[in-house]
C-alpha cells in the first residue's frame, strides 16, 4: 500500500499534474515530431534515387572545344538535378599538359556561377598535374586524387603574376574548399613563399590545425594567440607539389585519395557507369549490337574482330556485345576479352549483355567490356579451363594452364574496375573470397586473404562469398553480380538495356549481320569445304599432268588459294604455312620433273604439304591441351579423306580416261601396253608408243619438234613417236625443233635447237 501511495503523490499537486497532462496531450498530437528542439535523421527511404554524376576529361590543352565540352555537360547535369530534385557530381579528369592561364581561369570561372547550384564538382587527379591546369583543380569543390599523383608548381618553377595569383586566390575563397587555404594556394604559385601549419590551443582541450604564411603566424602571435606547435610544408626557393598521400597526412588540398573509378564512385554512391565517360562527347550516339553466340572458337573471333573494326570505320561509338554463350576455345576467348578492352573508353563505350549465360570463355570476353548488364536469371562465371584424359575424361586443367588464366581475368578486372578476386575465382575452385570494409572511408570491396595480407591493415576481412572457395568454380545470377560489383542492376530486356544506357527508345538495334564474305569464310572452314577443295585441287594437278592444258592448273591454284585465304579470314593461317605449301609443291616439281626417281625430295616435299595443310587448319596456341589434339584429329582424318579420295580417282581416271573421246589424243598411253597385247586400247598410231627402255635410249642426240609446251616438262614428236621429255632450261612452246640431250631411265631431256 506504501507503493501505491507514492505511486499516486503527483495527484496532490494540481499544477503538476494539469503540466504532465498538457505534456502527454503534446507528444499525443505531435507523434514523431520532434520534441525541445531536437530532431531525429528520418530513416533512408529504400528507393531513394543515387546521385545523378557526369565523368568529363579535361584535356589538354584547355581551348574553346574543351571549354564547351565541359560546360555543356555541366549545364546539362544542372538541368536534369534540378528537375528530378537529386543531387549532382561533376567529376572532371584533370589530365597533365600546358594550357593558357585564360582559357583554364574563364573555365573556373564558369563553374562558379549561380547556374551550377545544383552541381558539386570533384577534381580527379589520377596523375602528376602542373602548372595553369592546376588552377582548374583549386576551383572544384572537392579533390580526389591518387596516393602516388602530384598536384602543384602552378608556375613550373616562376611565380605567377601578382594579377594571375589574385585571380586564383579569389576563385579559391569563393569555392569554399575546406582543404585548401590562401597560404597553401600562394606556395603553389610562388616558389618564394615559406608555408607552414600550425596548431593553436584555445582554452582547454580546443586545438585547431592552420596552414599559414610567415606572416600569418606573426600576427596571430602578436594577438596572443597560443601556438603549440609549427611545422614547415614548404620552404621559400623551392617549388612544392604534394602528392595524394602526402596531402592526406596534412590533410590538405584532397579530402579523399583513390587508386581507380571504382574507388571514386564508391565514395560519392555514385553508380559506376556514372564515371565512364561518354565517348566522341558532342556528337550523336551511334549504337551498333553485336552477336556472341554459341561456342567460340577462332572463326568466330576474327567475324568478332572484323564487326568492331567495320562498327568503329563507320563512326559507332557504343557496342553492345549480347552473349549467349556455353564458351569455347580459352586463347580465342582471352584474345577477343583484351581486343574490347584495349579499346579506347573515350571514344568508344563497351557494353555487355548477357540474357542468359556467359560461362567460361564467354564470362572473359564479357570482363573486356565497361560494362555488364545481365537479366535477373542469367548466368556469368565458371571460367575454370579443362582438359581431356585417357578414356575421354574431362578434369580440370594443371596449374601451369591455370596460373595465366587468373593472372588474364586479375587484369582485366583491374582494368575495368571490377574486384579481381572476383574474377580470379571464376577459374581457381579453391580461391576463397571475402567482403572486406576499407577502415577509413567505410569502402566495402572484395578480396583474397593474400590481397588482405599485403593491404598492411587498411582493409577490414569480413564474411567469406559463399560463392568461392571449397572446389566451386564462382558461378554468379545477375542480382548477385551487381552485389559483388561484377555488374550493373539487372536489366529485364533489350528494351531496359536501351533506357539503362541512353539509346532512344526509338532506335532499333539490329545485329550487325554477315556479309557474303561472312558466310563464305564460315562455309570454307568447315570439313566438308575443306575436303572439297583439296580433293578438286589435287584432282586438277594430275589431270594438268596429263592433259597440259593449263585450265585445271589455274582450277587447282584457285582451290587452294580459297583453302588459304579461308583460313587466313578464320585466323588459323599465317604467311609461315603459305610458305611450307609452296616450298613442298616445288620439291615435288623437282622430284617429279628434274630429279629421277622418288626419294629425299618427294618425301620431303609431300610433308611439307600436308603439314600445311594441318598447320592452316587450325591454331595450336590454345592454352588447352586437349582443344588441340581433338581438332588435329578430326583435319588429320579429313586429310586422309580427301587424299583417299585422290587416289581412288586417279584409279578411275587412269582406267577411263584413254576411252574418252578428244582427251585420249592428249594422253601417252603407258609404256608396254602394245606389247602386252591390250590391242583393245586407242593408240596414236600404229608405232607412236616408245614402249622399251632400248627405245627410249635410241632417241639420244635425235631432233623433233615440240607439240606441247615444255614447262617444263610436256610432248614432243620423234619420226612419228610421242614422247614424254623434259626441257633442261626455259619453256619451249609447240613447234620448236628439240633436241635429245640426255636419256636417263624414264626421263628424256631435250633442248631448244
């Protein structure tokens, strides 16, 4: 009962209890309001919109085109941040070089008007800048730079004029800069002034850091200000440029140091395609869409290859690569990723597309581009090479294969700012990867645990991605993707794609299409053409051996020359396998024409073609070993084949060919066949045959004429005999008088009389 009552005391005095009522009565009416003056930060709202930002590289030097590059995206920026009420970032790239002190002040100048309210401009350093360059840098609001950049020495080594100084020290003050003071801005411009920064104690606990002038600190002294502490910055007779880590200890000029875009976009939350700069700015954006479809393999890379060139000749500066792709060949892979990204990013924007998949192969090429955007369900990763074992068994390949394929997907990443720890454990099952938080800017990122070791503290390990390690090859949805900032939001289509990126919604994307030189470079590298054209280019040559009638040599020389060509467009030809085609077919010339018998130069020569032959067919620089001995053995039976095929018509030709009307007037009929009684064959006439070995040597110093030409091997008539003869020299043509210089064997030798 003694609780209650004093539970129940406020009720015995009336003003207390009428002000507690009239309080409750407040907070009721009010609800969240806030209360005495102190307001609570609402909670984010989950859709609130990121920041609205433009990348811009100020060139060098600064002229009119820049200036109204610049300016115009600025205003833009302005515009649109003041219609959709968001706040603005106008990142600009200040580039080293030498521009005139009016052209970079007028620029300042205009990025500090009233018009530009909405807009907060960054001053990225991502390299060592000097002299009136400078100048536009001091006029951001912010500045960002590498830890190893250097920003300073506006005069290069003379000061600037009395008039030019003021000038920046004025855009300086009314910039509001909180890194950047009068002192430190005249020891960039005047190689004379001493700089210094100070601590000052007011009171009790109260310290504040100051960067001043000689001067400055004797008048703070004189009005008794307390000073605990002086540290020189710079000198008088020096010039001074401090670099990004250099800057941070004094914390002075940058507010923040980064090592890549990615860095900068996640201190601004700015989405990363903010900071890829539009390319060839100013001028319409022409899109072209490129098809990667299924598995990719060298005649794919070189369509690929050619697309972006004639893309490019005709003035695109936006690709957007759709990948639907199992993979393929790892080389062919690695050499279209590095040919997308070696790009130029302002001239050229890189987009990929994957609305289904982009595994092995197909997941490096996407890495190559700027961007990625996948649908919600579609697949990226599993990057892993394999190979082929006894028995036809697929394992994983060795560590002398994989070690340069996860060095390839590290640079890349670096290179399009993406973490490479992700990209790295695409191909490595057992790399573990985790989500770390930088421990100064709260950037999160993700990284191995030797990229943590050799970060000496400054990262935060955090929870491993389920994704990696424990022999999974990292296999990523297209939410997951934009998570572990391997990719954009995802997008539903095509037609999200186009909004996402800024093509009219108007503008219809059509695959860049074959041409008929496309289609043919495809037909002539598959099986069948490559067995036709060596059956008919063969083919021709024995029938040219017989007949002499040039036409099917100019037939055989066609076929091949299609054979080649095929596969120069196809990218597994070189000059080298050119060469080797022609040095055998001339060693078979020699052993067939001038050499008698059949040895070194006929087996030689015979090699060397059919080791061309291969070698066109395909490219042993795949970096996985089974790729190569599987397509060797399917061109190896298709040259069998087609040889097979040879042969067996030879046979045929040998057989019916002296049956055939007109042709059997062109060809000697083997030596003995009179004798051997075959009286059914046609002959010539009734002693044109030389069919003895006695007979052939009687023609030894004799004279006839030439009824084919000699080059140099053909025909000639001896009293009424044809003859298989050879000339020892240039060509002969019909109806020369020859004469017999040489009988050895089956080969007759003549010369031109």
């Amino acid at each position: 009962m003694s609780h209650r009552r004093q539970r129940f005391d406020w009720l015995r005095n009336p003003l207390e209890a009428v002000a507690l009522l009239l309080l409750m009565v407040l907070v009721v009416a009010l609800g969240d309001s806030p209360v005495l003056g102190y307001q609570e930060d609402p909670a984010p709202a989950e859709d609130t919109p990121q920041s609205l930002a433009q990348f811009v590289t100020v060139s060098s030097p600064v002229d009119d085109s820049v200036f109204g590059r610049v300016i115009n995206s600025a205003l833009s920026l302005e515009n649109q941040a003041s219609r959709d009420g968001r706040k603005a970032v106008l990142v600009l790239e200040i580039t080293p070089g030498t521009s005139q002190f009016h052209q970079v002040h007028g620029l300042a100048k205009e990025l500090l008007t009233s018009k530009l309210s909405h807009v907060k401009t960054v001053a990225w350093i991502p390299q060592d800048v000097t002299g009136n360059n400078v100048v536009l840098a001091l006029a951001c609001n912010e500045i960002v730079m590498h830890p190893d950049a250097e920003l300073g020495d506006v005069g290069r080594g003379q000061a600037l004029d009395r008039d030019e100084q003021q000038a920046v020290l004025s855009l300086v003050e009314r910039r509001h800069n909180p890194k950047l003071s009068p002192a430190l801005v005249l020891g960039m411009m005047d190689p004379q002034k001493r700089v210094l920064k100070i601590k000052l104690r007011f009171g009790e606990g109260a310290h504040e850091s100051r960067i001043v002038t000689p001067e400055e600190l004797t008048e703070l002294r004189e009005n008794q200000v307390e000073i605990v502490d002086v540290v020189p910055v710079k000198e008088a007779g020096f010039t001074k440029s401090f670099s990004g880590r250099q800057a941070r200890a004094l914390d002075v000029l940058a507010i923040h140091t980064a090592e890549s875009h990615g860095e900068l976009a996640d201190l601004y939350n700015l989405p990363m395609e903010a900071l890829r700069e539009e390319p060839a700015a100013g001028d319409d954006l022409q899109a072209r869409l490129i098809k990667v479809d299924d598995m990719i393999e060298p005649v794919l890379e070189t369509f690929l290859e050619r697309q972006i060139d004639r893309s490019l000749a005709e003035g695109a500066n936006l690709l957007i690569f759709e990948i639907t792709s199992p993979g393929g060949y790892l080389q062919t892979s690695t050499n279209l990723a590095h040919k997308i990204a070696d790009l130029d990013p302002k001239q050229v924007r890189t987009v990929a597309f994957i609305p289904v998949e982009a595994l092995s192969g197909a997941a490096i090429i996407a890495l190559g581009c700027d961007e990625i955007y996948m649908a919600p369900d579609a697949k990226i990763g599993d990057a892993g090479p394999i190979e082929m074992r006894e028995g036809g068994q697929f394992q994983h390949a060795p560590q002398k294969i994989l070690g340069p394929l996860v060095l390839t997907l590290k640079e890349l990443a670096e290179h399009k700012n993406r973490p490479p720890a992700i990209a790295m454990s695409m191909a490595d099952r057992n790399l573990e990867v985790f989500e770390v938080k930088h421990s100064e800017t709260g950037r999160v990122w993700f990284m191995t645990e030797d990229e943590l070791h050799e970060s000496d503290g400054q990262w935060v390990k955090g929870r491993l991605v389920s994704e990696s390690g424990e022999d999974k090859l990292l296999t990523l949805d297209g939410a997951r993707a934009h998570e572990l900032k391997l990719a954009e939001p995802p997008v539903g289509d095509l037609e999200e794609l186009k909004q996402r990126i800024g093509v009219p919604a108007s503008e219809r994307l059509v695959p860049v299409g074959r041409t008929w030189v496309d289609t043919l470079i495809f037909v002539l590298n598959t099986g069948p053409a490559m067995f036709l054209l060596i059956v008919v280019g063969v083919a021709c040559i024995y029938l040219e051996l017989h007949l002499m009638s040039g036409l099917l040599g100019i037939v055989s020389a066609i076929c091949f020359a299609l054979f080649f060509w095929s596969r120069f467009l196809g990218g597994t030809a070189g000059w080298l396998e050119v060469v080797l085609f022609l040095l055998g077919l001339a060693c078979i010339g020699l052993e067939v024409f001038v050499i008698p018998g059949f040895g070194v130069f006929g087996v030689s020569g015979g090699l060397l073609v059919i080791s061309s032959l291969v070698l066109a067919s395909q490219t042993f620089s795949n970096l996985e070993p089974y790729r190569n001995f599987q397509l060797m053995s399917q061109t190896m039976g298709t040259l069998a084949l087609s040889l097979m095929a040879v042969v067996a018509f030879g046979a045929a030709m040998s057989r019916f060919l002296p049956h055939v009307p007109v042709f059997n007037q062109m060809i000697l009929s083997p030596p003995g066949m009179a004798d051997a009684g075959h009286a059914d064959e046609p002959q010539l006439a009734p002693d044109v045959v030389d069919a003895s070995a006695a007979a052939r040597a009687s023609l030894a110093g004799q004279r006839g004429v030439a009824v084919s030409v000699l080059r140099p091997a053909g025909k000639a008539m001896f009293a009424d005999r044809y003859v298989d003869v050879v000339s020892d020299g240039p060509y002969v043509q019909p109806g020369s008088v020859v004469e017999v210089i040489e009988v050895a064997g089956n080969r007759v030798v003549v010369r031109e009389v």
